[in-house]
C-alpha cells in the first residue's frame, strides 16, 4: 500500500489517459460504498443504460472487482487486458523505477477495459480513503458519492470522524456535484468544508424508504438506497433517464453477496455478513435485534490490523456461543487469538478452529440443537469463503485466487 497519486498517473499516461473517457460516479466512504455501488449499477442498468463497475475487495474471485452489464467480467476478456497492462507496468518499473501497488496495476486494468468497452456510465468504488486512492485520477466525475463515515483504517486516513472524511472528500472534483449519506456531524461538516472550497453543490441524502421487494436487508441498507435516491436525482438533473419503475427494479434486483445475506442449508439458518470494524459490528447487531435474532452463534476470523475487541464487544450481548475460524488473507489473524479476544469481550463459550468448514460444521450443529441462528462475520475474505462453502455465491467459482491461497498457507 502507498497511497498517492504520481504513479497511477504515470501507468494511465502510457495508454493516452484513457480514463478520462469514462463517464463516472465516484464513491468513496467507510461502511456502505460497495452497496451503494452495487445500487447505483443496478438502478442505471434497469433504467437501460450500459454500465460498467469496479470494486473492491473481492470476496472469492478477482474478476468480482470488474462488471459489465451485471456479471463479472470473465477471465477471457479480462485476462488479455491485464497481460497488457502488466506488461506495461513491468516497462515503466524497469525504466523509470517505479513500484507499482496491486491495486494501482487492478485500476488501471479496470481503466483500460473500461475505456474499450465504452459502457455509458461507470461507478467507480475507491480502495481506501479517497484524496490520494488510485482511482482518484480521473479528472471530472459525474457526481461524487460520499457514504457513512466511521472510524477504520485509521493508521492511513486519521483518528477522527472529522480527519478521515476529509480524505475520502479529496474525490470531490472542482464545481462537480457531492452527494453524502447519512453520518457523523463532524464528518458531514468536513465534507461541507472541502465542497465549498471546490464550488462543488452539495446534496444531503433524505431518509427516504425504498419500494416493497428491496433486495438487501437491514437498515443500514435503506438508508444506502436514500443515499442511491439522492445520487440518482443528481444525475436526472445532468441529462439521465431515469423512471420511479426502474428504480424500483433496479433495488429488487440488485445482488450484493455477504453483507447481512441470509442462507439456509441443510436445517440450519445462517447471516453472513463482512462487517469488519465496530461501526459495521453495530449496524449487524441493529439488523439482529430488528429481526428478532437476540442469542446467536458466532462464527469469526479476522485480519490482525482491525479493531478486534470493539467490534466483539459490540456483538457480545448477543452472542451464545462462538467459533473462530482463519481467513485467507496475509494479515489474518489465527484463530487461537480470535478465540482470546471472544473470551475478553464476554463471550464464554468460544473455541478456534482449524478452517472454515470446520467451524461452520460445529456452528450448524449448535444451530440446529437449539434452533438459533449462526452469524459469520469478521471479514469480507471470510465471507466470501463461507457462501462458497454454504453453496450461495452467486457466480461461478473455478477456485480461490492464487494470492489468498498462498496467503492462507503462510506461517
């Protein structure tokens, strides 16, 4: 990781900038950007508009970061584009030294595909923060997109509201439209600072409820949707079409895998959901109690750079029983001191287990002798390993990227 701008500038110089091709909506923001993206994309396709859009992380395959027209973009015509571009990058490293990040060398893969495809609209999710993320090099976008603000990566982006939202504003681009989600007031005072600076209009997305048949559950979903409503009246105000019907269809139709995703296999009923820091830990536990679920199992694995204990803590009360499980990632943390951290925030009963499946075996038995449910969360790696193993990933899976496999054999 190293954030800034000069290199991912140098890489798109090499292709003639075809970013600036694009037509985009930008999104940045803590908790709700992938959604709002996956919203966005959805919305636009059903009002009949050709979109493209890249995201990040993905949760079992790579092609999952780069969509055309609903589904990911499949390994023959991605594959081409990225020797391309690598071979590129491998040039301008050798000759002008340059040290090319992973995700820096994905975005301008999504730049390049993009720009050949020549999609209507693209939505365009920030890796982190906003104001030095590589995809912050397109010039003008659209409309810029900021979602609910808490506090993660804060070793990166700043330790308050207030600093962190600030960077992810750095996406606001001179006299172009800003529209922000609901969110702390300092973060939303922040934003307002930075779009006045850059004469940029600033809409506050309203609470607004979604039509019957919204896909995603929880609330925190809808309130991602009043900020997709709000996105959506800027861009009716720049030109685009866009009917109540197919907003409606679009919402019903949006697919957005491991966040608040319910699964039933085989008697037993579980959520799988990516939350990975305290504030995503307590929208999770509002979804619970809202429907009901108040003593659940919990089955957990995370990366050892979040904060571990207030996300736990947050989930605590509502927790029975809970079983820690590795992810595959090179910063996961083993389930031994997963297990620890579930004992230190009050949850008694928690035992580590050796994969995955292992711990969804033993969870599922729990489930169905008492007949709760089981909650998995902790990371977005996880998440997408526990749909594959729980038969409800959406896409077609050959096998886990090489780069997580052999992360998950480190040490």
């Amino acid at each position: 990781m190293r954030p800034g701008l000069d290199t991912i500038r140098a890489v798109m110089a090499a292709f003639g900038d075809p970013q600036d091709t694009l037509r985009c909506i930008h999104v940045a923001g803590t908790n709700g950007k992938g959604a709002t993206a996956a919203m966005l994309d959805s919305v636009l396709r059903a009002a009949g508009y050709r979109v493209a859009r890249y995201t990040s992380p993905h949760l079992v395959v790579l092609n999952e970061r780069f969509f055309l027209d609903g589904a990911p973009v499949p390994d023959d015509a991605l594959g081409p584009v990225a020797e391309e571009v690598f071979a590129v990058i491998a040039r301008l490293e050798r000759e002008q030294g340059l040290e090319v990040t992973f995700f820096e060398a994905l975005t301008a893969v999504a730049f390049v595909l993009f720009a050949r495809r020549r999609p209507e609209v693209t939505v365009l999710e920030t890796g982190l923060g906003g104001r030095l993320d590589a995809t912050n090099v397109i010039a003008s976008p659209l409309v810029s997109v900021i979602t609910r603000i808490g506090l993660d990566h804060c070793d990166w982006l700043g330790a308050t509201h207030a600093a962190i939202a600030t960077e992810k504003a750095g996406i606001i681009k001179p006299g172009r439209p800003v529209v922000c989600g609901a969110m702390p007031p300092e973060a939303l005072d922040a934003i307002r600072t930075v779009a006045a600076r850059q004469g940029s209009p600033l809409v506050c997305a309203a609470p607004w409820t979604p039509p019957p048949g919204f896909a995603l559950f929880g609330a925190f979903q809808a309130e991602n949707a009043a900020t997709v409503k709000a996105t959506l009246d800027v861009l009716k105000g720049e030109g685009f079409s866009i009917s109540d019907a197919a907003i409606a269809d679009g919402l019903a139709h949006v697919v957005w895998p491991g966040r608040c995703q319910r699964v039933t296999q085989d008697g037993a009923t579980y959520v799988v959901d990516g939350a990975h820091n305290p504030d995503a830990a307590t929208a999770l536990a509002r979804v619970l109690r809202d429907v009901g679920f108040r003593r659940v199992g919990l089955v957990a694995g995370f990366c050892g750079d979040k904060d571990i204990a207030g996300h736990l803590q947050t989930l605590a009360p509502l927790v029975a029983r809970a079983w820690a499980v590795p992810i595959r990632n090179d910063r996961s943390l083993a389930p031994a001191a997963v297990a620890a951290h579930m004992r230190a925030a009050g949850i008694a009963e928690a035992e580590a287990c050796a994969t995955v499946p292992a711990g969804l075996s033993a969870a599922a038995a729990w489930a169905r002798a008492t007949g709760n449910v089981v909650v998995v969360c902790g990371s977005l790696f996880l998440a997408g390993e526990a749909l594959v193993a729980l038969g409800a990933y959406p896409w077609p899976v050959r096998s886990a990227d090489m780069n997580e496999l052999l992360a998950a054999t480190k040490g």
